[in-house]
C-alpha cells in the first residue's frame, strides 16, 4: 500500500491523473485498491500502490492513461 496517502477516506471525489493526463475522479475506497470513475462512467479498480504523488487536491498515478485500461472494471 503506498505511504503517500494517510487518510485515503477522504479522497472520494478527488481528481486522477496519470502520466500528465486527467482520468476521472476516485469514487470508492477499497482495501487494497480504489475505484477511479471517468466522464464516461466507466470505472477503473486501480492499486493503491500505483500512486505516486498526492499534492492534496489530486492523485497522481505512476503509470499512463493507455496503462489504466487494464484496470477497466466491468460494473
């Protein structure tokens, strides 16, 4: 789990970008993972390890946005 984030309760509704691109906003917080929804409404179940910055308004992810599909969420 990455220790960029304390609180991760109170990221739902914060912005995601990965790699410079903008992906949506976190609407659940798992376990091990959290739960990344796009202007679409598709979502995207993404590891908490994969953060690599939190700046306070917004998680960055170390991976692109052609990398996030692999974490497509059929619901």
């Amino acid at each position: 789990m990455s220790d960029i984030v304390m609180h991760w309760e109170d990221l739902k509704s914060k912005m995601v970008t990965a790699k410079g691109k903008r992906v949506g906003n976190i609407v659940d917080i798992l376990d091990d993972d959290f739960v990344i929804q796009n202007s679409r409404r598709t979502k995207y179940r993404v590891p908490k390890s994969h953060v690599n910055q939190y700046n306070g308004y917004e998680i960055f992810l170390d991976f692109s946005s052609k990398e996030l599909r692999k974490y497509k969420t059929r619901h």
